[in-house]
C-alpha cells in the first residue's frame, strides 16, 4: 500500500497543480458492512456486462482463447453491438427471425468471431432452432434483461445529476456507488431492447461431438399384440416419412427431429415443444448437415428464409440511429469532463474520484472516438467491433482492467460512514457532512 503523504507527494509531483489527497479512514466499518457494500458495488458492472455480451458460436476450428472472449466484455464493445443491431434493423427492408437470432450471436470461425451481414445468411445451414417471433417478447428473458439495466441506469443518472447539483458529485463516491455511471450505459440498451433475443440454438461444435445412436424399436409388451409394436421400425439406412411442411410459425422452436429421445429412448415422429427430449446428432464434416432426410432446418422453411436485403449505411434511418448513440455519448463525456476539471470549486480531489473521473472520461472517449471512426469508414455491417482483435484495443482493454482494480482498491480504503448512515470516500467535514445528509442547503462546497 502507498503511504498517504508518499502518494500526495507522488502527484503534486506529477503535476504541480495536480490536488490529489489519499485519506486511509475505512477502518471503522464493519464485515457485515462490506458484504453490502461490496454487493453494491459490483451489481451495476456485473448486469451491464452480462446482459450486454454475445452468446458465442464456435462453429470451426480452434476454440476461442480466453483472451478473444474477454474482450467483449469491454463496455465499448457492449455499445457496439447495441448499435450495430438497432442499425441493421433500421436498415433491412425484410427481418426474419433467423436473421434476429444471427444478430445476436457472435460466430467463432476458427481465427476470431463474426457478426457480418454476410455471416447473418451463411449461419442459417447451422440453425436448430430460432425465435418465435420477428422481435423480442416483452415477457421474455431479454425483456427482464433490458427491464433491469434499464432501472439501474435511470436510478444512476438520477443519483449523478442529484450529486452535482444538491450537494457535490466527489461527495457521493463511495465503494457502493463508484460503478452507477457504468450503469448509465444501460440505458443505452433501450434502442435496441426490441432486437435482442436469446431464444434460438445453433449447431456449434460441441453439437457436432455428440454422439447419435439410432434408436431401436423396443419389445412389444405382454399386455399388447404383438403385431403392435409400441414404436415404428426404423434404421439408419431407411429413414422415416418426411413429415408434412408446417407453417413458419410452427417451425420457429422446433429443434432437430427424428431422433432418439433422452428420456424415454423412444422415437418421436413428428414437432415438439420440448428440447430437452432430444440428443444431437454427430456432424462429421461442415457439409454433412442431413442425417436421415432431416436438416438443421427443414429445406423448405430454409428457402423461406432468404437473405434479408438491408438498406446502404448513407441512409437517413442510419443518421437517425447515428445521433441515437452518439449525441448522449457526447453528452456523458462532457459531463465526466466537467466533473473532472476543477472549474466549479478548489477542493481537492480524493484519490478514488480522481482514479474514477480519469476512467470514464478515457472509456467514453475512446468509446466514442472508435465508433465515429468505425462508422466513418463504413463499418457499421458488424455487431462485432470491427478494432476488437487489434493490438491496441487490447492493450486498451487490459488498461482499463487494471485501473479498475486499482479504482476499487482506492475506495475501499476511502470510504468512512457519515453521521447519517451514507458513505463517502471525502475526508471528514462537518459542514459537506450535513448537506451531504440534507441536514442543510447547499453552500459553495466546490466541485
């Protein structure tokens, strides 16, 4: 640990009107206390990011490195992806629900993953099952997703706003509250909340190593004729009767038919509800997707199913989409500098808004900056991050981790309990104490 006067003297050094005080005043709180706090704190950043990644299809090739995969739980891919989906709903002039569930997933081909409109088509021939409907239920697991960020981020913006303006923002800094502006980019899902689905299954290659038995018919029982067996006959070199052509709709959650149920070790001829009924056949190369007349989808409803013409990226619905994401964008980022620049107030900085204040001006920066980039160059195509496998956003993503940590550490060695119950990471003062509580109207208490 950094002594106090060790590390003032370190960043008065650095920059000489640089006003950066460490204070050590935690030791007053207890466990059960940091149980809650450290819940707290977590739950923002912990629901941004799991309900803002892809589910990830490995199709071929090698698996993903654990080092591909964290890279899309960087909150700048997360944006991405919210836009690159709204955008290609506002662009496409024909959206089926096989292009609904492409949109969602991210492909590994082998070398590093794949959302592009070409990829959209080309993974239907690996589609077992999609969704039901053209967009996402309200009544859905998406639906409870988009629900929760949602009210965290409305909760966020209103403690931010409510900290700037009542009493100051460096007051409400505490361990439970230094991820609400994460929470912020929740609201962000908002655009897209209609068009993020998780209720589709694809082929991966873990479906591919599962093992396919054909099922035997099983002995008559006693109590029946025995000229009735209980199932039809049937092998692997004669397959059953194709079953009739059904309407899209019934074909939406149907998996793979024809084969042998889990539960029962039975044959089921025909469309099911239920998935958990079946084991998947063995795939033994990428063209053999037909095992016994059946497809991935039947051919039919994959006719159906034609690429879906999307609109240029110089269209107005883009510009509309455009403006959707980066005027707010821009906004955030002026306000993380105004909190940033000491131009309301002297008072110095605590190590942890300081830590806080450098990390969100440098993720909605670059945040922003690569998206107008991405876009400028005509990559909107993608719901995949078109710089996420470069360099330098790895090394931007691995920064960004770092100082995370060291943000969190900074708190938690900060933050102290005010008379009033409420926690805060500035150093002890009775009269920021009692506004901070709303005991008193706000003064000039500086930034």
């Amino acid at each position: 640990m950094v002594p106090p006067a060790l590390f003032n003297h370190l960043t008065t050094r650095w920059h000489p009107s640089l006003n950066v005080n460490f204070h050590y005043q935690s030791h007053a709180i207890d466990f059960d206390e940091w149980l809650s706090l450290i819940t707290l704190c977590f739950l923002p950043l912990v629901a941004h990011v799991l309900v803002g990644i892809p589910n990830f299809i490995v199709l071929s090739g090698r698996r993903p490195h654990w080092t591909d995969k964290v890279l899309h739980f960087n909150p700048t891919s997360i944006l991405w992806r919210y836009y690159a989906i709204t955008d290609r709903r506002a662009r496409a002039t024909g959206w089926t629900p096989a292009d609904l569930a492409a949109s969602n997933a991210a492909f590994w081909d082998g070398k590093a993953f794949d959302g592009s409109e070409e990829m959209m088509v080309r993974s239907r021939v690996h589609c077992l099952r999609i969704p039901r409907l053209f967009r996402a239920k309200v009544l859905s697991p998406s639906g409870g997703k988009t629900l929760l960020v949602t009210l965290q981020g409305m909760q966020a913006l209103w403690v931010l706003i409510h900290g700037a303006i009542k009493t100051s923002y460096g007051q409400t800094v505490a361990t439970n509250t230094i991820f609400l502006p994460v929470a912020v980019f929740g609201l962000f899902r908002l655009p897209a909340a209609f068009w993020l689905v998780d209720d589709y299954t694809y082929a991966d290659i873990d479906t591919r190593e599962a093992t396919y038995v054909p099922s035997t018919p099983p002995e008559s029982s006693s109590s029946r004729p025995a000229a009735t067996p209980l199932q039809p006959k049937w092998t692997p070199n004669t397959p059953p009767e194709a079953p009739k052509i059904l309407s899209d709709r019934d074909h939406m959650d149907i998996p793979l038919r024809h084969y042998r149920s889990a539960s029962n070790n039975s044959m089921s001829f025909g469309p099911t509800r239920s998935e958990s009924n079946y084991t998947l056949p063995r795939m033994r190369s990428e063209s053999n997707f037909s095992m016994s007349g059946t497809r991935l989808l039947d051919q039919a409803q994959f006719a159906d199913l034609s690429a879906s013409p999307l609109r240029p990226q110089a269209n107005w619905r883009s510009y509309l989409v455009r403006g959707l994401f980066l005027g707010p964008m821009t906004l955030d980022l002026l306000l993380a500098l105004l909190f940033l620049t000491p131009i309301t107030g002297t008072r110095p900085f605590t190590a942890t808004g300081f830590t806080g204040n450098i990390m969100y001006v440098v993720l909605l920066a670059v945040t922003l900056g690569t998206m107008s980039w991405c876009i400028w160059k005509r990559q909107s195509n993608t719901t995949i991050l078109p710089v996420i496998h470069t360099l330098w956003y790895k090394i931007y993503s691995f920064t960004m981790v770092f100082v995370l940590i060291l943000f969190v550490i900074f708190s938690m060695l900060e933050t102290r309990r005010t008379s009033c119950g409420l926690y805060t990471t500035e150093p002890p003062n009775k009269e920021a104490d009692e506004v901070f509580c709303g005991y008193r109207d706000n003064g000039s208490l500086g930034r």
